[in-house]
C-alpha cells in the first residue's frame, strides 16, 4: 500500500469515518493541520467538549443497547469542522442525546442547541447554537429528527430543540458548563469526539474523569501530528485578489490580504504578497515602512516557515502595464499570488488578472437582525426621554402650548426615534440632562406621553421584552433622575427592578433572502466575476443556520462562498505591528486559515474548470 493510502486508513482508525471522507481530507489538507486536526476556535471546542460529554454522562434513561462510539460510527474532523456519521441503527437515540431536552432532573443534551436541514441538502442536519459561530453537521434526515423527536416523547422527555429560541433555563445550564470547564478539559473532550473510533480502554470511565492525553494518543501519535507534508494534488496554485465589493476603501483589505498570505506560506506553499507602492500610505507599503525596498523588488516578511513555505512581499508601480509584468512574473516564480487590490483607487484595476477573488463587504448588524436586550431596552428609553424632554420643552416655550400632541406618532416620526436603537452603546455626556426631580413635577405625566408614543412600535419591534421594560421604566427612571444619574451611568440595576425571567436578549433574525439582495447590491459589478464574498470586520457571532442559508442565496446568484472576517484588536494591529502575523492567537490562527482554506478551494475550482 502507498504512503499516501496509510494515512488515510490511519485517519479512519482514529475517525472511523467513511474512506471516501477520510481519503477527500487528505487529498484537500495532507498533514498541515494534522491527520485528525484538533479544534483550535474556542468556541469551537467548547460546543464540541459538550457534545461529548452528553454522551460520555447522559442524563437520559438508559438505552436497552450499549452502541459502540457512543451511538456514532465515525466522525470527520476538519479545521474548525466536524461532521458527524452516526450508527443509522441509532440515529433518533443519538439526536436526543445530543439536542437539548428536559428531564425531571433538569436539562439535558447540550443546552441551547438547534438544528436545521441547510437549505438545498436532503442528508444533512446542521446544529448550532443560535447566534453562535461554532457548529457541527449530522449525516442525517428530517425523518431522523422526526423520529428522535416521537422517540424523547415516549421516553417521557420533553423537546426543547423544537422551539426557536433556547429557553432561560437552558441559557444558564450553558453558562454552567462553559464557566465550570477548565480550558485543558474542554481540549480534552473534543478530541475525544475527533477521535471517537479509538473507543480508549478508559472510556468507561469518563462518566466520572475527564479522558487523558495517553489515552487518545491511539496507535501512532507521531504519525498524525502536523507536518510539512502537502496536498495530493500539490499546492492550489494561481492569483488571489483582494478587494472590496464596492470600491470603497476602510475594509481592511490589507489585513485580511497579509493574514491570508502567511496562512497560505504556513502549509508550505510559495506565496508572494503583493500591494501598492508609497503613493498609497494605508497600504502594503505602510506595511514595510521600516524597511520598504524599492518598488519591484521582493522582499521576504516571514522566516522559518514550514515545509518549504515561504512568504515574499513586492510593492507594485502605479504604471498599469508595468504592474501587470510584475504580477505576471511572480506569478510564475510562486506557488500562489496574494494581491492586495484594495479599493477603486489602489490596484483594483488587477483584479480581471486574478485567478480567484475575495470581495470583502461591510458587515451591517441590523440587515442581519436586531437584539431584544432588556437591559438595553431601559437604557435607550432612558436616553431617548432625555431627549424628548428637551424637545418638547423647547417646542412648548415656542409655542406656549402644554401639548403632548406636539409628538404625534407619525410613522417617520417614530422610525427616526426608534432608528437610534441600532446605534449601540453612547456616551452619557452626549445626551441632555433631566431637570431635578422634585422641581419638575411634570415629568411623571411626561414619561406616560413619552410611552405612549412609542407603544406601539415598541410592542411590534419588541415583543418579548416591551411590556416587562415598560412596567418599571418610569419608576426605574425617576429613581435614577433623584440620583442625578445619567443614560448609561451605572447602568447595571435592571436586577433591581425586575425578575429574572423577564430579564431577555433574544435575537431576532432577519430574512435570509433579504440579507442575501442587500449583499448583492453591495456589488460595483465585480459580481460578475464571481468572487467569495468576505464579511468583514464582524464584531460578533452570526447564527449558523441563517448564514448557511443566505450561503445557499449566494451560490444561487453565482457567487460560491460567504466568509466571515472577525473583528479582532490583533488583527487590526497587524499593519502597525507586521511581525504580528507569525503569532496570532488561535482564534485569530483560525480566521485566517478559515479564509485561506475557501481561497485555496476557489483556485482548486478554477484550476479544475480551465483543464
């Protein structure tokens, strides 16, 4: 047998995942990562250490059967990915055991998780937790979780998967776990679902002990670890721009480009990174400030990198046609090219030489979704009452009328009052003050004006957190005016003013096909290209199932991937700290190698449709 086909059957005595999965791995990844990759994304390895400790502790009756692997035949673990194959003897045991249900002892499965058929699949269910990152695949059917659905029935289990958002009390079982497992522990029990076919001779016990390292070393520890050992196929090779949607500029083009370029050099690829040269001061050129060659010449930016990797950067002139020649001839001296096109203004002109395209568009929160924070909820009545105060104080004065008619709920009028909610936290200097409590004997029949007005775009904007906020807003108000406190000003008393069943953030997302026309007319007519679209500088999480969806959206309109680029304070450093690059954190590790992985599948495709 090759060498090549003993690290596949390897794979598969650590996964026991099908051949053909362990064998599309190996061709795609060769052993950059590992032959059985651990999660490196915390999020990530934390949802995964809690779906195996739900099987390895279930607080669930006991089967009749005792099924090997924990009811899963196999698993395929990627980067930051795992996809799970259970036995088909036992799929609905294994859904309930892993989704969420309520016992008489409390919850169990892991709490808050959902699951969802992604749009365009019939055998495979994704399950995440809403508005999470980390999530995980199921080779299964909706008739399987119908039928796990019946099967928790009957066992005398109630389904909490079913409902759309997690419940309060499946909310703190999850801050529980993640606050009561040590960071070594949840490394530990994730790669024990990643290597579930070692069933260890110490997997009995995990009821009661964590798994050790020994235990999943499994046969050849060594022999899986990572290496510079490359891709079947060779490294993906060809041109990758990087640009904006629109042509504008701010997005991070250059940070993204860099971190994609050293992800790529880091799997022993060749990679030249070029950019602009002076005349753009924000670009590749800021970059190498302390040490910028002259236009034309490479230079290298990392060392030591492995498997013969290597990592050059270039500046380009401003000539087109001489910037041409020099992308051309890099191109043929390096396994891949990273172009930092930039904005309309930078070397966005290059883009039509590109092999592959990463278009990056700003991340807007609200075209995704909007928060019920109830605590947030108090704080901008608060804000905004200020606000009206001093309004209708002024209009009164004007007009010498005692009126509340002065602020009619005119639809225009309540849509530019409740559009500064999404405008996320404020200073407190920037807002008016209330005038003293016990002088201003108006502002208790003020405060009922002022919900009046907004009652009823509140309720339809708001209808799990409206009416508990507007129970003891005014009361909570005045106290706070009394204190002289201002909106925002130690904000953190929602505690005393309301129970905790009625202290929500529930998100409520927006359709998948409008997010997917907003993204599109982001476009300046680089969609024709069909680049991957990245989302860029994303300060949260976005919900698994709506992004798969509007994923789906995408590809229906030519465009292949969507990624999504975090706001990360080491990221944004990167420009002012070049050397940054070669220590990122893991989380940051793995953004990166998230968008140098769809930018390898891209060329893969293109080298693929050209042969």
């Amino acid at each position: 047998m090759s060498r090549d086909g003993q690290n596949v059957l390897l794979r598969q005595q650590y996964t026991g995942e099908p051949r053909q999965a362990a064998h599309a791995f190996y061709q795609a990844r060769g052993l950059y990562f590992g032959l059985v990759p651990d999660a490196t994304d915390p999020q990530q390895q934390l949802l995964e250490a809690a779906v195996m400790l739900g099987l390895a502790r279930p607080r669930l009756p006991e089967l009749t059967e005792t099924a090997a692997h924990f009811g899963l035949r196999g698993v395929s673990p990627d980067v930051d990915r795992l996809v799970l194959w259970p036995d088909r003897d036992r799929i609905p045991q294994l859904l309930a055991r892993i989704l969420p249900v309520r016992t008489q002892e409390g919850i169990a499965g892991v709490a808050g998780l959902r699951v969802r058929p992604p749009a365009g699949r019939t055998d495979t269910l994704l399950l995440a937790r809403p508005g999470h990152r980390a999530h995980l695949t199921v080779r299964a059917r909706r008739r399987d979780l119908e039928a796990a659905e019946q099967w928790a029935k009957d066992t005398g289990l109630e389904p909490l998967w079913t409902t759309g958002t997690p419940q309060a009390e499946e909310q703190a079982a999850w801050k529980y776990l993640a606050d009561g497992l040590p960071p070594e522990e949840r490394a530990l029990w994730s790669r024990a679902l990643r290597r579930i076919a070692l069933q260890a001779a110490g997997s009995s016990e995990w009821a009661e002990r964590p798994p050790t390292r020994q235990e999943l070393d499994g046969p050849k520890p060594q022999r899986i670890a990572p290496r510079p050992v490359g891709p079947i196929g060779g490294p993906a090779r060809g041109v990758i721009a990087v640009t904006t949607a629109s042509g504008q500029a701010g997005l991070g083009c250059t940070t993204a480009a860099l971190a994609l370029a050293n992800a790529l050099a880091r799997t022993g690829t060749r990679v030249a990174f070029l950019g602009a040269g002076a005349e753009n001061p924000t670009g590749l050129a800021y970059l190498l400030r302390d040490d910028l060659p002259p236009t034309g010449v490479l230079t290298d930016v990392a060392d030591d990198l492995p498997g013969g990797g290597a990592l050059r950067a270039m500046t380009l002139p401003s000539d087109p046609v001489r910037a041409r020649e020099l992308l051309a001839e890099a191109s043929r001296t390096h396994d891949t090219v990273v172009l930092d096109a930039g904005a309309a203004f930078q070397m966005r002109h290059l883009v039509e030489h590109a092999d592959t395209v990463l278009a990056l568009v700003r991340y807007q929160p609200e075209v995704w979704g909007h928060t019920e924070d109830t605590a947030r909820l108090l704080q901008f009545l608060d804000r905004m009452f200020a606000a009206y105060v001093e309004d209708r104080t002024e209009i009164e004065e004007v007009e010498q009328v005692d009126d509340p008619a002065v602020y009619v709920a005119g639809e225009r009028n309540v849509d530019r009052w409740w559009s500064e909610y999404g405008h996320g936290l404020f200073d407190s200097d920037d807002w008016p003050r209330l005038p003293d409590e016990l002088t201003a004997g108006h502002l208790n029949s003020w405060r009922r004006d002022f919900l009046t007005f907004l009652d009823r775009e509140g309720r339809r904007r708001h209808p799990e957190s409206w009416e508990a906020a507007t129970r003891v807003w005014a009361t909570r108000n005045r106290a706070r005016n009394y204190r002289g406190l201002q909106p925002g000003e130690d904000a953190n008393d929602v505690a005393a003013y309301l129970d905790a069943e009625d202290i929500k953030v529930v998100r409520r997302l927006a359709e998948p096909e409008h997010v997917t026309a907003w993204l599109l007319r982001q476009f300046d007519g680089l969609a024709e290209s069909g680049p991957t679209l990245v989302l860029a500088r994303v300060p949260e999480d976005i919900d698994q199932h709506q992004l798969a969806e509007v994923r789906q959206g995408l590809r229906a309109r030519g465009i292949p991937d969507l990624v999504v680029w975090p706001e990360a304070e080491e990221l944004s450093e990167l420009p002012f700290i070049v050397t940054g690059v070669t220590s990122l954190s893991d989380e940051a590790t793995a953004a990166a190698n998230h968008l140098a992985l769809a930018a390898a599948k891209r060329l893969a495709a293109h080298k693929g449709d050209t042969t």
